[in-house]
C-alpha cells in the first residue's frame, strides 16, 4: 500500500517535473511544427538512469535497441558506445533529431546508431530486441497493440512509468548519486503477461 502511494506521487510528481521543465520548449517546438502534438515532452534521462536502464535490459553486442521518442539521444549512444550494439532513435520532433544527430556525431558512433525522425505511433516494432521508454503512462499504455508485436523474449525498459496492466519482471528503485531524487526503472519481457486479478480477500 505503501509503496503504492510512493509510486503515484512520485508520477504526480513526474509529469508536473516534465511538464513545468519543458513547457517553454514544447510550446515553441508546437509552433514551429504545428503536427500532431508529441505524446510526451522533452525531459531527458539523467545519465544513472540510462545505465540503469541499459544493464537491467542485459544488452548483448547482436542486439537491436529502439528507443522511442530519443530526446537527445543520449540512449541509444550509451547503448552503442557501452555495448556495440546497433540502435535507432526515433523522434517526431525536428529540434530532437538534430541533437541527436550531433551527439552520434560527437560520440562517433555513426556506425551503430541511425536517428529517424517519425511518429513512434507508426512504428512496426517486430525486429527490435530491446525498447527503451522514457514517455507517459496514457503513451506508454498507447502503445501496447505495437509492443505485442514484439519477438519473444525481447526486453522492454520504461523509466519511471508501468504498462497498463502488464506485469513487469523488475522495478528497480534507484537514488541518484547525490541521493537527492529517485527513479523508477521497470523492466518486461515478452510475451507480456497481465497481472493476476485481486481475489476477493485482495490476496493475487
Ligand atoms: C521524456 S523525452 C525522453 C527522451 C529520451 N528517451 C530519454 O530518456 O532521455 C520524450 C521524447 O519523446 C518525443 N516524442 C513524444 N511524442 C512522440 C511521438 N509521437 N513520436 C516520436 N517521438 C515523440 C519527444 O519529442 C521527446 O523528445
């Protein structure tokens, strides 16, 4: 119960974070765009979390990452520079895209990461091994019909918010390294499997 409470304030106090913190730049970015509004505002991982993220995924070199809505790409370039794994980072934002470009640039990872600038909605998710998820729980849940088409046992990190109903393997509780603030971390692995429904006496 507890814990429950724990993890809706602190999504409370996620969304409020991510939409106070990027409000400036989404307002201007919707301008200049005038598309279909992103599902999720700019607010980059911290670092800790990216390497979070990527260990509990238990990335292999053969793996292909798919971080949807890539920011500045800072995910797919640890995953590339950590790992020598390939990854995309897809972003319907022109501003990210060109960020993120310069960051596989200035890292020199050219090779083994590709950034395309698209809806994550349009995305056919049957090749990727490893989805990277930084969004929002009604973006995350908005995806399902895609992440079933998943190759099973492939692996699915989420920072900060669930999957509908789907249980994870993994939430990792992770402080910061100057333990001010604290992250979610969840992890699945298809096939994605519901939670079991409460029974009467609230016992699974
Ligand atoms: C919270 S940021 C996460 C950035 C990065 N994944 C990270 O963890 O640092 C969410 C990103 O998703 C992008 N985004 C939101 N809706 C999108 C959509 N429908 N298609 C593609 N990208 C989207 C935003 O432009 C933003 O860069």
């Amino acid at each position: 119960m507890h814990r429950k409470i724990v993890t809706i304030a602190m999504a409370l106090g996620m969304i409020l974070a991510m939409l106070a913190g990027a409000g400036c730049t989404q307002r201007q970015d919707q301008k200049a765009q005038n598309k279909p509004k992103p599902g999720a505002p700019f607010v980059p991982s911290p670092q800790f979390v990216v390497d979070k993220m990527l260990e509990m995924a238990q990335i292999k070199k053969d793996d292909l990452l798919y971080d949807l809505g890539c920011g500045d790409g800072r995910i797919v370039v640890t995953a590339a520079k950590k790992y020598g794994c390939k990854a995309v980072g897809f972003d319907i934002n022109p501003d990210r895209v060109k960020e993120s470009l310069e960051n596989v640039r200035k890292n020199q990872v050219q090779h083994l990461v590709k950034i395309v600038q698209q809806d994550i909605f349009e995305l056919d998710l049957s090749k990727p091994d490893v989805i990277t998820l930084y969004l929002l729980p009604e973006v995350n849940e908005k995806l399902i019909p895609q992440l079933e088409n998943l190759k099973p046992g492939s692996r699915i990190v989420s920072h900060d918010f669930g999957l509908g109903s789907f249980e994870p393997d993994e939430i990792v509780y992770i402080k910061s390294p100057d333990r001010k603030s604290s992250r979610l971390i969840y992890l699945w692995t298809t096939p994605l499997k519901k939670e079991a429904p409460l029974k009467k006496d609230g016992m699974k």
